[in-house]
C-alpha cells in the first residue's frame, strides 16, 4: 500500500513539483555585477539626492550602460540601507544616553 501525499494536487503545481510543465517557472537571468565606474557613478548620484528624479534615473542608466530596473532597484535598495543605518544609529544613540544616566 502507497502513502498518500499529504499536498493536494493544486499545493503540487504552486510549489513546482507534480505533472511535468505545470507551474514550471523560467530560470532565473544570471546576476549582472556592477564595474567600479558603475558603482561610483550610482554613489555620487544618491549622495547628491536620495530620491532622483525618474527622468535622471533613465539619463543615468543610459550613461553607466544598466538597465533602467537596475538603476531603479539599486536606489530603492541604497535607501532601505540608509535608512536602517540611521536607525541603527539613532538606536545606539538613545542606549548610550539611558546609560550613561545610569550612571
């Protein structure tokens, strides 16, 4: 006597497993690393301002030869960072004033 699995049939095909083609997603594009240049030009844009227009973010993709998404996605991306830095800080900051009222 077979086991049943425990997935319906419908579970199968969302997590890719089941009849052949059925929910079989595309390989994914392999990882585009950025040159120096790129990262550089990318830096200098978002220290001059976090959120950048649409229409510079285009010029800039142009100008470093990425895709506008790559462009969109690395300053999305900076600004998630940038924030969690400055609550880190803001974090450590308040630690360090309770303790050294403690004191």
């Amino acid at each position: 006597m077979q086991k049943a699995s425990a997935l319906p049939a419908q579970a199968k095909r969302r997590r890719g497993e089941g009849e052949e083609g059925a929910g079989a997603k595309a390989p994914k594009a392999a990882r585009v690393r950025k040159t120096k240049e790129q990262m550089a030009a990318l830096k200098a844009a978002f220290a001059e301002d976090k959120l950048f227009p649409p229409e510079r973010k285009r010029s800039l993709a142009q100008a470093t030869q990425l895709a506008e998404k790559a462009v969109f996605d690395w300053f999305n991306t900076e600004r998630s960072r940038d924030k969690k830095k400055s609550r880190t800080a803001a974090a450590e900051a308040a630690e360090d004033e309770g303790s050294e009222g403690d004191k």
